[in-house]
C-alpha cells in the first residue's frame, strides 16, 4: 500500500492492519480492504471513533446531551419548552423536574422501552404564578448507566411582594350597625393574609379571579369591575399591570336562597408597599342585601353595611 503519497507516515502503516480489524469492532466509520489505499482523513476518524468509545467506558464521555428551549419570561400559567435530548448510545430515562419556591415536584418521568438514541420532550410547566422563579431540569439516562442534568431558570416579574402577611394583633372584624340578619355577617377574626399571583384565562370576562359574579339575584350595592383586560390575579384581585402595588376587587361571597333572600358583597382596596419587611393596607367594605320573604326586588330590599381596615405585614 503506497501510505506515504496519502499522507500517512510509516509508523501508522506498522498499525494499520490491527488497528483496522479492532476498530471495525468498534463500530467505526471506516473500513479497508487488503491492497486498498488508506485515506488519511478516514484512518483520523477511525482513531476519534475509537477515542470516544474509550472515553465513554472510562466516564470521560458517552453521557446524553440536553438542549432545553424555552421562553425565560412566563406568560401564562402552562409554560411550553422543549428538551431535545440525544446519545451516542439508546436512551434508558428521562424525566423533567420543576423546583419552585416551597416545594418541588417531578410531573415526567418515563422508561423508553424503544431505546431510542434520541428523544424530545415537548411539554408545559405546571400551575405557575406570577412573582415566581421555577427551574426547569431535564434528566437524561442512557443503557451504559451515563447521565446528563441540564437546569434553565423562568420566571416572571411582579412588584407585589407575594407570600402570607401577619395581621398582628389579630383584627376582630367589627359588627354592623342596625338590626342585622343573623346570616348577614359573620364575626371573623383576621390573623393573616395571604397573597398569590395566579395567571388567568378569561372567558367572557369569568375566571378564577372574576371579581364578582354576574348571576346575582338581588341589586349590586356596587358595580362590578371590567377584568376583560387583566393580566393575573394577586391576592383575589384582578391586575393589569405588573408594576401596579394597589389592587381593588368586588366579590359576591355568599347568597341564601332559603326563607328570606340575602347576598353579602365585599369590596377591598389593598395598597402594597414593598420593603424589608413589605407591608399592605386593606380597606374592606361588606354589604348585605337582604330581601324579607314575601318581598319584592328592588323596592324590598334592604341594605347594610360594615367598613374596617386590615394592617399586615409580610412574614419571612
């Protein structure tokens, strides 16, 4: 074989037939035949082949390699991303965790009984909230007992610090004035508040953050708030701006349909002030409307009403 005019030195020619007849076990790219030429690039690849194969028996190399797209800012409360993951050898596991403030929890994890070489996990992180970080970790094991961990970081902004804030002393709800139904108001003693943001999807202005609701029997003491253009929820109460620290929100609480008819609204202006430790000032306003039995609506009804203030301060 002329090895010299293909540029290879005499010293490989001295390997050529061993080498050839191991790394063909190896499952190299190149071949070569009695009397052949040998290509120099060929003979290159056959050597890197083999220093890979090496590499993957002694821990060096062979792990799967994970590339994991996806948008850093969340958007919405389903998070899409997609994990592209592949290995020189088939694939034995997978499987996608994501780690959230308070807890963790794997929502995927599958053994491949195809042993593929390569695999995509198309998929959407789970029940996120506004003002938090999540890491997205993808796992990958292939048959040789080889594994790959890759971690992306998302999020989303929001200017309301987000946690349970201590009311300290416990507030004791004052009673309403006048000759109030017994299922009017209830005396409640506040001793926490707890404020989440949540992503919502609006369908004809109704969602988890609905700020009342439309099928009320009895006239509303107030109207309602237009939550068509709200970006989330915090704290019960419909957002449109994640810069904004001041939320207001009108419920429907509680309706009795049985006997005498009554409704309890609330309406809450809750002003955020961010610090160490952040802090919120909450003014209520509940009303009854109370409509006796054997009365009609509107001209039955009767009106009453309790206004106090919620001072908290957000624990560690």
């Amino acid at each position: 074989m002329n090895l010299r005019r293909k540029g290879v030195s005499p010293l490989a020619s001295l390997f050529t037939a061993v080498l050839t007849t191991q790394l063909a076990l190896a499952q190299v790219p190149h071949t070569f035949q009695n009397g052949e030429v040998a290509d120099a690039d060929k003979i290159n690849e056959n050597f890197e082949a083999l220093r890979s194969r090496v590499q993957s028996i002694d821990g060096s190399g062979g792990r799967p390699a994970i590339s994991i797209t996806t948008d850093p800012v969340i958007t919405q409360e389903y998070h899409p991303f997609v994990a592209s993951i592949t290995s020189d050898t088939p694939l034995y596991r997978v499987g996608v965790t994501q780690v959230y403030e308070g807890g963790q929890g794997e929502f995927l994890s599958r053994t491949l009984a195809t042993i593929p070489t390569s695999y995509v996990i198309d998929d959407r992180l789970e029940r996120l909230r506004l003002g938090q970080t999540y890491d997205l970790t993808v796992h990958a094991q292939n048959i040789d007992g080889k594994a790959t961990v890759e971690t992306v970081t998302v999020g989303s902004t929001l200017a309301i610090p987000v946690g349970q804030y201590i009311v300290d002393p416990p507030l004791v709800v004052p009673e309403a004035s006048g000759d109030v139904p017994l299922n009017c108001f209830s005396g409640i003693t506040i001793s926490e508040v707890r404020v989440f943001g949540e992503f919502i999807k609006l369908d004809n202005g109704i969602g988890p953050c609905n700020n009342g609701s439309p099928y009320n029997y009895l006239p509303r003491p107030v109207p309602l708030v237009d939550v068509s253009d709200a970006v989330g929820c915090v704290g019960g109460s419909p957002i449109f701006n994640l810069d904004d620290l001041e939320t207001y929100a009108v419920f429907l609480n509680l309706t009795g349909l049985v006997g005498d008819t009554y409704e309890t609204w609330r309406e809450a202006t809750t002003v955020y002030t961010p610090g160490n430790p952040a802090s919120l000032l909450q003014t209520v306003v509940e009303w009854c409307q109370y409509l006796p039995s054997g009365e009609s609506s509107p001209a039955g009804v009767v009106t009453f009403s309790r206004t106090y203030q919620v001072n908290a301060t957000k624990s560690d």
